[in-house]
C-alpha cells in the first residue's frame, strides 16, 4: 500500500472539496513525490470526541482494505486539528453531486442500482468481518471521474467482536441524524441491521433529492423515526415495484427481520446493476471537476475559510504528537476535546440523546 509522511508541512492544500459539521475537506499535494491527496482536518475543539473511540475507528481503517472502501494512509495532530490522510476519489460525494445538478434525485434505477451495489458489497464484506459502521451516509460515498464508487469515513466504525466474544449490540451513538436506526434511539443499540436502515435512507434520498425527515428539527425528527411508519418512496415517483420492494426490506422496523447485506445483494433490484463504465458515461462525465462543484455549492464560504485557515497554518509551526499521546493508556481512557464553553439552554433527553432548543433574546422595549 502506499505510504506518505505524516507531517503538515510535506503537504500543500489545493482546493476545498468537502465539509461536515465539525471537518473539511481538502485536495492536497505531497511536497516530495507530488502525488495528490485528500485531507481531511477534523476540528476536535468544535465538539466532544472521544480520543480512544477516534484511535479504534482508524485502526479498524488502517487494516481494512476493499476495493470499494477508500484506502487511509495515517493521521496526525495540527494544533487542535486532527488531519487525516486519504486516498483521493476524484469525482466527489453523492451528496454533493445531488446538490449540484440532482435536487429531485437520480430517476434512472440502472444508475441507483450501479451506485447502490458497490456499496452493498463492502458492507457485506464488512459485516462479515464483525464490523459496522455507524456512519454510513451520502456525504460519505464518494465516485472517482472514472466511476468507482468507495464507501469513506471508518472513523466511528467498531467491532463487534472483542477478546473473542461477540458483542450482543453496540451502544455508543454518533449523533441522531436522518439516517439513525429506531432500535439506536430506542437504546437497543447499533448492530450490522444498523448499518442496512441507513442504507435504506440513502436509498430514498437518492431517488428523491432528500433524506425522509430531513427537514424536521431533532425532537421531530427522532419522533417520526421512533413511533412513524418506516419512510416510503412518495406514490408518485415512478420508481418499479423491485425498487420500492428494496426500501421497504432495509427499512422494517424490527432490525431481527432485516436482510443481511449479503442477502441484499441478490435482490433483483441488483440484476441490471452496471460496472463503472456506465456511472462514468452517464454521470460523471457530464460534471464539471469537483472542486468547481464544490465551489459552485459553497463558493462565498470556501474563499473565507480558506483566508482563515492560510493564517492559522503561517503561524503555527508545532505539531501534536497524537501517537505519543495516546501510547500514554491511563490519560486517553478519560481523555476528551471539549469546547471550554457551553451555553445555556433548555435540555430534553431522549434515550442517549440530549437535544437542546435555543433561546430566542426577547429585544429591549
């Protein structure tokens, strides 16, 4: 596998092509060799991470590999950011190219079905390995120019097996979002069928534009996921009964009757399933590259952050050293990065999840 060093200053940042709630993400090039990259630098000063949780999702990163899967290369400490080395797939996130030129979605099922499976495959591979993932999501299946599709992002990934013996369910959760399984709200905890009811919304928000709920605040959102329905393609869409039929299997509400990923992949939604060649054709080459997607998204943005970002880089020349840090078992157990400061708000808890309301100052008469 190939190698880069792990040192900030061995690399120069081209473009802003990503962003999540507390990351960006970047192309950038290798000073010595000039091979193009992907870093992500994740904020850890922006919310709560869990050191040791971060330290197990990339080593279950490090020594997974698929074909389907984006490799990683290794991480270290710039100030209080972490940047993660990865491979670069240069077409860009379905999530970004839904924004860009696909609000209503993809209607062409071979493609849905193309994009799908490849994905599918890695979760099957995964899962058979006793592995979930936790994060699976649009923002986090990446398509190169030439149609490979890899699935990203181990970084909250856990094994379900530890010291020999299975875990019945994970319990840790990362964030209620659209693509949060019932059974993780209600507490039951994450397993494998965790990973396919996300797969599941993707499904739906490819096909349409948007995730189901996507447009509710957290309270609401996390309601329609416990006690609604499971999310339904609208009566209108067009979509083929095997398509809908696909839906509806990963998204039953009791996780015990889910199909397993491999199951899934013989589902005859997957028989006209394509190869690359056919994403290439009738997808990617009709985009432009993706950091001019990118910029055409978030054009305003990007030039701020990048000002901000050029500043902090010319005057912080010390690294962290994030492999010594966390060789030191006693501190990491307990270690987190928190934002010094919390606001006060109202807090309701749900299960694990505390969601809070802002206040809204009432002006000065």
């Amino acid at each position: 596998m190939e190698s880069f060093p792990l040192d900030r200053h061995q690399y120069k940042l081209l473009h802003k092509v990503g962003k999540g709630k507390n990351s960006d993400v970047y192309i950038a090039r290798c000073r010595t060799d000039r091979r193009q990259i992907a870093i992500k630098i994740n904020h850890l000063d922006g919310a709560p991470h869990d050191v040791m949780n971060l330290r197990r999702g990339h080593s279950n990163w490090m020594v997974t590999r698929h074909p389907n899967l984006v490799n990683y290369f290794g991480s270290f400490n710039v100030g209080s950011d972490l940047w993660e080395l990865c491979e670069l797939i240069d077409g860009g996130s379905v999530l970004n190219i839904i924004q860009y030129a696909f609000n209503h979605g993809f209607k062409d099922e071979v493609l849905l079905a193309s994009i799908l499976k490849p994905v599918l495959t890695f979760l099957a591979h995964f899962h058979k390995g006793h592995h979930i993932h936790r994060q699976i999501r649009t923002n986090g299946i990446l398509i190169s120019r030439k149609g490979l599709v890899k699935v990203s992002d181990l970084c909250f990934s856990s094994a379900m097996i530890e010291f020999g013996q299975r875990k019945n369910a994970r319990f840790s959760v990362q964030g209620a979002t659209c693509y949060t399984a019932p059974e993780v709200i209600s507490e039951s905890g994450y397993k494998e069928s965790s990973d396919i009811w996300s797969l599941g919304i993707i499904a739906i928000e490819m096909a349409t534009g948007k995730a189901p709920s996507s447009n509710l605040n957290d309270m609401e959102k996390m309601k329609a996921i416990l006690v609604g329905p499971p999310p339904v393609l609208p009566k209108s869409s067009g979509f083929s009964q095997t398509f809908i039929d696909f839906i509806q299997l990963c998204l039953r509400k009791n996780p015990e009757k889910r199909p397993s990923a491999a199951q899934l992949l013989d589902h005859k939604f997957f028989k006209n399933a394509q190869d690359s060649s056919y994403i290439h054709r009738v997808l990617m080459k009709q985009l432009p590259p993706i950091e001019e997607m990118f910029a055409s998204l978030h054009g305003e943005e990007v030039k701020k952050i990048e000002k901000t970002l050029s500043a902090f880089l010319s005057c912080h020349n010390w690294d962290f050293d994030i492999e010594s840090l966390l060789a030191d078992e006693p501190c990491t157990q307990s270690m987190f990065v928190e934002s010094p400061l919390a606001p006060i708000e109202p807090t309701v808890q749900i299960g694990r999840f505390k969601l809070t309301r802002q206040l809204t100052p009432t002006p000065m008469p």
